[in-house]
C-alpha cells in the first residue's frame, strides 16, 4: 500500500506538506498528471511542485532528479522503503486545481498526489492531518474516510485514478443528506451564503432521482456534491461519484425563493443537473482512447459533441422532466440554446467535430477570434443532440433509448468510437443515418431545426436582434470604451474596427456603450474616434442595420410538444 501524509500547517502561504511512503521499484519514476479528465486543457500541475526530497529507511538523503517536465526519479532503490517529501502551492480557487487558506482546504489529488510509475494500480492510503485552529472544519468527499481523532482523517483508494479523480474540502460546510432511488446522495455548501437549504434538497432530489430514472440504474453506490459559494466564480467538474461546483451564491436558492426557480437558481440547478449525468456519460460512458487515461500528454477525440453536447441537452430537460421547472422556462432556455448558435459566426467555419478534436487548442484558449473562428461543441452538440431526439422520435424511438443502449453496451464492456452513434440509431429505427448525421456533426450548414421543431408542435421562426451594436461587444472603462470582440461579419468590422480599440467619441460626443448602442439603432453613417496602441483612429459606421439573429419559439400544439418534453 502507498501512503500519502497530507499536512496543511503553511496554509497561511498557501502551501501543501505532502510526505509519500513506499517500496520503491528498480530506477524508480514518480510523475504527476499534466491534466485532469473532464478538462481537456494542459494544465502543467507541476509547476506548483516545490522542494522535493527524498531519504531511505534509515533517514539518508538519496538522489531524486526532474527528468521531464512533470516526472522525478529515484536511482537504484530496488525495494527498498522510501519517504519523499514536497510542497505544493495551492491557490488555485477554480474546480480544477487545489487551494488552501484561512477559509477552505480543498484538494484535487491529481495536481498534489506524485504517483509512482508502475504502482498505479497498487491500493492507496492518505492521511489528512488539520492543524489545531482548523480542527473544527468538516470533512467533504466521496472517497472511503474515516475519522480518526479530531482534526485527523484516513482516505482510502483502490488506486491512484480513483485517488486522483475525487477531490475533497474541508471547510465550514452547511450540507444535508437524502435518498435517491434508494442510493446515498451528500450536498456539502461551503463559502459564505444564506441558502434555502430545504428547497435546495427538494429540487436536487427530485433531478438526480429523474436522470437515475431515465437510466434504469446508476454506475455508483453512493454520490457527494461539494459546493463553493462566491461573489461570481461559476463552473464545475465531474467524478465518478462526486463533482466540484462553484457557483456564485445568489445562484443558491433563497428563504423566498418563488416556485419557479428564478433564473439565477436555475443556471445553478442546470450546473447540478449537467455535472451529475456526468456520471453516466463521460465517466462511465467514455470514448475508446478515454478507457485508460494518459495524463501525460492530451488524448485527443472528435467525440465531445457526444460527451458534452448531450450532457448539455439533457441538463436543461431534466429539469423540466423532474418538475423543478415549467415548460415555459425550459423553452426559454432552449431559445438561448439557439440564440448563441445563431449568433456564432464561427458556426460556419469549423463542424461540431472538429470542435471537439480541438478542444485542447481552442476551448480553453477563448480569444477576441473565438466567436468568429470556432463553434462550440457544447452550445452546437446540445442542438446535434435535439435534432437526433426529434429525428428518432418520428421514427419511433428517442434518444432517452440511445442513451440507455450506451448505458448497456459500457455495461458489457463496450465503449463509444466514431461508428457508435450511426449503428445505434439505425439498431433502434432500421434505418440508415450516415447522410443525416454527417450533416449534423461534419459539415458547418445549418442545422435543421426549422423543419423539425414543428413536427412537434413549436413554430420555429427569426427575428433581428440588435443587442450587440455594430456588431461589437463592448464594455465601459475610465479610458473609453473598450471594443471586447468584433463580429467579423458585422458592421464595426467592415469599418475597421478591432478588439482593444478604445472608442472616445461617436458623431461628436462622448462615448459610452449607451450611447454607441442609440446610434446603432438609428439610420445614418456616423464618425467614430478611437485610440488603437496609442494612435487615435477615425471610423465611419453605419446605423440601423443588425448584425444578429435570434429565434421565436411559439407552442402550437401542446399535445405533440408533450410528446417530446414530457418523454
């Protein structure tokens, strides 16, 4: 067994101790993951890595060199019982990273843990000492744990990927346990925040009981949400049997909270809904190459529409599906679905799959150019997977009965490739979808939601939309008026006008975002002055014309809309 002793004395400069016992093989590597799945970003964790040591059985300083850029190693130390010590600076407030301070201990062990090259798969014991004026934080995981005395806690591993792959917090936490479908669930609240914890249970049982549902079974015993409460951080990130959300706390439900969460609460409730199917699809139901993971370096899939775009179609419909909220909000949330579609001009540049493949280059990376350049396969595999839903619907099947054939073949040792999708949809209709899907995720034409959302009783039609003056997304600052990004179809862009410029004026008057947006709306070629670096630029632009499109939905039928909401 590998032991990890895992201190926080320094956490006042933000540092974790961690001390790792082992027998150590012949030339022995340790290494650390360059990412942590769920996030298809290089994370480089090492570079927090600080003052590693190593010493033998009888105390003796042995030599441990960085031979790569994220492994150590031990030279000629066959079975031998070896200690390493090291310091990791954890600052890192996001749900990917770890941090420490006064307030919160939170530890994600894939940037903390080194493994040990050839024992990934031996069993893992960490213990987790508090210093005294921190004994009274409580502890949050899903790993197995045990108390041992105050302030001092035992977790246990099977491995090191289930080690790395469940965070834990200790803080003051606010958390209430419950039940669904007969299967131990624990939401743990840490942050500052004055949450409705009696409604907030009411709604996360009500989803995570519908998408257990939905599947028939779940691919764990037992499930922990652990929650950050901010002034605006937002974001999550799956596990097994857990996932780590941050969230701003007046996206928590309030003491008034209305019956029809507002929408603050429903972005926080969709945030729950989208980590926990997670569960199911990505962390059960992986990609092939995803089977075993290789931290070391990206692993590259042209499948994230799949693994993101139907996680991000589902979050919303099973609110509505477990009664948290109406139809009406939910077809609004869908009409922003297919705004930020519409209003992507990158849509026409690169397909939903090619999106995915370069989610290590492109997603995590956003630009002034991201919007024009790339489409996301979050926003356009949410509406991939609503024109397969309604597409299998009309003939006969739906793709709740995809997503449980998805469900079955993992449980008979069968994972997702580039084939998966087209054989299941033709196994559950007969018929050939090669031509429909290949439009849907390979080529960059529009997606066919005008002939399908009426088959289901929603009309389907387009207005203008002139929110984003001149094409330009702006914001106010003490020097002017920064230009954010610029649409590269739209008017500012026509004219000239680039990200960083700093608008000073417009038809002779002083800039503000307000008065650029008047302006925008009015007929007439107007003078615009910006500075570009430290050059003043003049612009001549155009008013009244719009440069974006948004979506009307309207129910026309509520006995074929139920149909396909109500499932």
């Amino acid at each position: 067994m590998l032991h990890y002793q895992i201190e926080f004395d320094d956490y006042r400069q933000h540092l974790i101790h961690v001390t790792l016992r082992f027998l150590a093989n012949p030339n022995q590597v340790l290494w650390l993951p360059t990412w942590i799945p769920g996030s298809y970003l290089i994370r480089e964790f090492s570079k927090h890595i600080e003052a590693v040591k190593a010493y033998d059985e009888a105390g003796r300083i042995l030599n441990i060199s960085k031979t790569e850029k994220n492994k150590w190693r031990l030279f000629n130390t066959d079975h031998e019982l070896i200690t390493v010590e090291y310091d990791v600076y954890a600052y890192d407030l996001s749900v990917r990273g770890a941090y420490v301070d006064q307030t919160r201990l939170y530890v994600n062990p894939a940037c903390v843990c080194l493994g040990l090259e050839g024992q990934e798969d031996t069993a893992i014991e960490a213990e987790v000492f508090l210093p005294e004026e921190l004994k009274h934080f409580q502890l949050a995981t899903a790993l197995s744990s045990k108390t041992l005395v105050r302030g001092r806690y035992t977790l246990k591993a099977k491995n090191y990927m289930e080690l790395i792959d469940a965070p834990f917090e200790l803080a003051e936490q606010t958390r209430f346990s419950f039940k669904a479908q007969g299967i131990p669930h624990e939401f743990v609240v840490s942050g500052k925040h004055a949450m409705n914890v009696e409604r907030m249970q009411q709604d996360i049982e009500k989803i995570c009981a519908t998408e257990i549902s939905m599947f028939g079974s779940a691919p764990f015993e037992h499930y922990t949400f652990m929650t950050m409460a901010t002034g605006n951080s937002y974001g999550g990130l799956e596990h097994p049997n857990s996932t780590s959300l941050i969230t701003p706390r007046d996206d928590l439900p309030k003491a008034d909270e209305p019956e029809e969460p507002s929408k603050d609460y429903q972005r926080f409730l969709g945030l729950c809904s989208h980590e926990y199917f997670h569960s199911w699809l990505v962390k059960f139901i992986r990609p092939e190459n995803f089977t075993d993971y290789d931290l070391n370096k990206e692993g590259y899939t042209s499948l994230l529409w799949i693994f993101e775009g139907f996680t991000s179609y589902y979050d919303d419909l099973i609110l509505l599906r477990s009664g948290v909220i109406k139809q009406e909000s939910y077809l609004e949330l869908l009409k922003a679905q297919i705004d930020r579609y519409l209003q992507n001009p990158g849509r026409f540049v690169q397909t939903v799959a090619e999106s995915s493949f370069d989610a290590w280059v492109k997603f995590y990376r956003q630009d002034e150019n991201s919007n024009n350049a790339g489409t996301s396969y979050y926003n356009k595999g949410c509406l991939v997977a609503l024109c397969l839903d309604l597409g299998l619907r009309l003939r006969g099947s739906s793709l709740d009965a995809l997503m449980r054939k998805l469900y079955e073949n993992t449980q008979n040792g069968i994972q997702v490739n580039e084939r998966t999708i087209y054989d299941l949809c033709e196994q559950l209709t007969g018929d050939k979808w090669i031509e429909q899907i290949n439009h849907l995720i390979n080529t960059t034409d529009e997606l066919p939601l005008e002939q399908l959302l009426p088959e289901f009783g929603l009309s389907y039609s387009l207005k203008n939309d002139k929110s984003l003056p001149f094409g330009l997304k702006l914001a106010d600052k003490a020097e002017g008026v920064i230009v954010q990004t610029v649409r590269r179809d739209g008017v500012g862009a026509k004219a000239g006008l680039s990200a960083h410029d700093i608008i000073i004026a417009i038809d002779g008057l002083k800039a503000t975002t307000k008065l650029i947006e008047k302006y925008a709306k009015q007929q007439g070629n107007y003078s615009l002055l910006a500075f570009r670096r430290d050059e003043l630029m003049q612009f001549e632009v155009q008013g009244g014309s719009t440069d974006l499109t948004a979506v009307e939905l309207k129910v026309d039928n509520q006995a074929k809309i139920e149909t396909w909401l109500n499932a």
